[in-house]
C-alpha cells in the first residue's frame, strides 16, 4: 500500500507546473488521469527531444498516467467529465484564472455538486491581485520574482536558472497545498481550494535575498557561484577544471586552512564568516594559489578524507551515472509501450519505509489511449453504485 493508494487525480494540466506535481502525487501511490485536447493534447508532446516521433520531455514527466481526450467545450465530453468529477479525490489546472469558471466548473460550482473535491489551481500570479489574469511562463517569473537579478555573474547581464525552478517549485508547493488538503479531508469531510502563483512561490524560496534586502534596503546582486552570506562556499580553479568547497562555519574554515597548508584561520580578516564575507576576494585568491597546483580529482580526494563538504561540477551525461544517484534509484528506465520507444526518468526523491522503491516506470500513456478503461471504470462503479 502506497501512501496515496485509492487517490484519484484529475489532471487537465499541461507542460510542467502541474504536471509535475500530479508525477509527484502519483509517485506516492495517487491514480492520476490526464485529461487532454483532443487532436493535440499536452503541449510537451510536441517538445523535443524525440525518439520515434515520441518526445522524452512528455515521458518523463507522465509515465504512468492514464489519458483521455475532452473537449470541455462539447456536451458530450462535458457529460463525460462529470463522471470523473463525481469519483475524482483532486482536479487540478493551470488554466488562466477564470477560464474555468467560464466553463462551469469554477470552485462554488464544484463545492456545491462535490463537497469533498479538492481543486488545486497553479498559475502565474495566482488567482487574485491586479496582474491575475496575466500570461506567465518560468522565465517571466524568474525576471518578476528576483531569482534572475541574483543569478549570474557580477557586473553580468541577468541569467535564466538552468532548471525551470519557476514552474517545479510551484509544482512542488501544490504538491504540498494538495497533500494538506487531503488530510484536512480526513478530519473534516470537504475539499478546499488550493491556489499557488509561481510568482509568490519564486520569492518564497529565496532566504537569502530577502534578509539581505528587506534589512539593508539595497537590492543584492549576482555573485556567480559564490554564497552571498557564507564564506568560503564557491567554486575554485583547479589545474584542471572546478572544485565545490563548501565551509559552512568555522571550524569546517580551520579544517580547511589545515588541509590546504593555509596558517589564516585565526586571521582577523577570515577568523568569523562575517569577515571572510568582507574579504572573500581576497580569500579566494589565497585558495586558488593552492589549489591551481594539482587536479581536480587530486582536490577532491584529498577535502573529502578530511570530511570537508565538496564535489566536482558534474554534467548531465556524468550525474546520469553518478553511482550515489543509481544507488538512490533515482535513474531509472521507462518500460517501452507495445514496442515503442524506451526513456529514461528520474526516481522518485522521496524515500518512505512504507513506499518499496521502484526499479523502473511505466510507460507514459498515448494520447486518448486509456479512453476505454477510463469508462470501464466508471461504468463499473455506476453498476456498483446501483447495485
């Protein structure tokens, strides 16, 4: 028994926020059934890469959902809806707000006909304020959010995440949102509706930047890989390429100086971190004239036997075999469907005792391709309903 077992989610999301909440949900034991355009379905079935004209981008992130083709607009599909929204635990969507209230199916609706449905909506800026009804897409809420005015290097132009944290923390925080929902249920037998905005989940997950502005009233920039408030914690030049040190507070420093030969660790300029902030150019360059001298590999056997927190900056190609990460069965295979094209997929990052761990995932549904069970299923428990 997973922990969701006996969940059912109604997906009519699209691209990432949302799905990648209901992949998290479904990874936990949920029943997830994606509800699509009829024609095209999830925009990311078009994204590439591809293999066999199927997109690696869509698999990844549906692997064992379940899919239906609804047009919401036709009366026949709407009926069809219905039913799934009378047997349906969550809906969640990332229409822009209003839209699905336009189509009948806005939360005093849905609380009126389904009392403990949950709704669970994600979108650009949520679903008040002035700028509500506004498109947004991961970037122009790295832009509007701060993360890009502190990505990057100093005096460099703004730097876009490399991962699409504005729609994946959103997902995470409806994950979240929806996993209280649910318990709320248990105790009081309604739904609720979740409301996250990418936007408000962009300046949730920046600590750092918001005491440093809101207590000195001036706006941090970007500092490369360095920590703005913890020193040393970067990247430094070694013979060959990059080493991660991280040193977190000052004995982890002293450890440090003891290893690289460095008699600074009662220095008044680099003693307390405070300080080392003040002088952390100059730090860095007494680091790197140390660590210029031998390899990456060198570096990182030798901090790692002293216990000191780093790594070397891996690719996607390297950590895709990163042998802690196959350990972790966070690399896995996506079964082939009929034949067709086999992806790969990361695991699942939360490892409960109760949840046994996969060693593969299923495949991601075809489009409309679980049409027939779907209405089994509800044919089914109308019977059964009945009986």
């Amino acid at each position: 028994m997973a922990p969701l077992d006996g969940i059912t989610i109604l997906d009519l999301t699209h691209v990432l926020a949302g799905p990648f909440a209901t992949h998290t949900l479904q990874d936990l034991g949920a029943r997830v059934i994606k509800v699509e355009r009829p024609g095209t379905g999830d925009d990311t079935r078009a994204f590439p890469p591809f293999v066999q004209g199927e997109s690696a981008y869509f698999a990844v992130l549906n692997a064992g959902k379940q899919s239906i083709a609804l047009d919401l607009k036709d009366a026949a599909d709407r009926a069809i809806l219905d039913r799934l929204l009378a047997r349906a635990d969550v809906l969640v969507e990332n229409y822009r707000p209003g839209v699905l209230a336009r189509l009948g199916y806005g939360w005093d609706v849905l609380q009126a006909r389904h009392p403990g449905l949950i709704l669970a909506s994600v979108s650009g800026f949520g679903q008040t304020g002035p700028d509500a009804a506004k498109p947004a897409y991961d970037m122009v809420v790295q832009a509007r959010g701060g993360v890009m005015s502190i990505t990057g290097e100093t005096g460099g132009p703004p730097v876009r995440v490399g991962a699409s944290i504005g729609d994946i923390v959103a997902g995470m925080f409806l994950t979240q949102g929806i996993l209280a929902a649910l318990y709320d249920r248990t105790r009081t037998g309604l739904g609720a509706w979740v409301d996250v905005a990418m936007l408000d989940a962009q300046l949730a997950i920046q600590e750092h930047a918001v005491a440093l502005a809101s207590v000195t009233g001036v706006a941090p920039g970007p500092t490369g890989a360095r920590h703005p408030t913890i020193t040393p914690f970067a990247t430094f030049r070694a013979a060959d390429g990059f080493v991660v040190i991280a040193a977190g507070n000052d004995a982890i420093f002293s450890r440090l100086c003891a290893v690289l030969g460095l008699a600074i660790a009662a220095d008044p300029r680099f003693a307390t971190n405070a300080a080392r902030c003040d002088n952390n150019a100059l730090l860095k360059r007494l680091i790197e004239a140390v660590t210029l001298g031998e390899t990456v590999a060198h570096w990182i056997a030798v901090l790692e036997a002293a216990g000191l927190p780093t790594a070397r900056v891996q690719d996607m190609v390297e950590v895709l075999r990163d042998p802690q990460l196959l350990a972790r069965n966070m690399v896995l295979p996506i079964t082939a469907r009929d034949g067709g094209p086999a992806f790969t997929a990361t695991g699942n990052p939360v490892k409960l005792s109760s949840l046994p761990e996969r060693d593969n995932r299923p495949p991601a549904p075809a489009l409309d391709g679980d049409r027939g069970a779907i209405l089994s299923w509800l044919d089914q428990a109308q019977a059964k309903a009945g009986s």
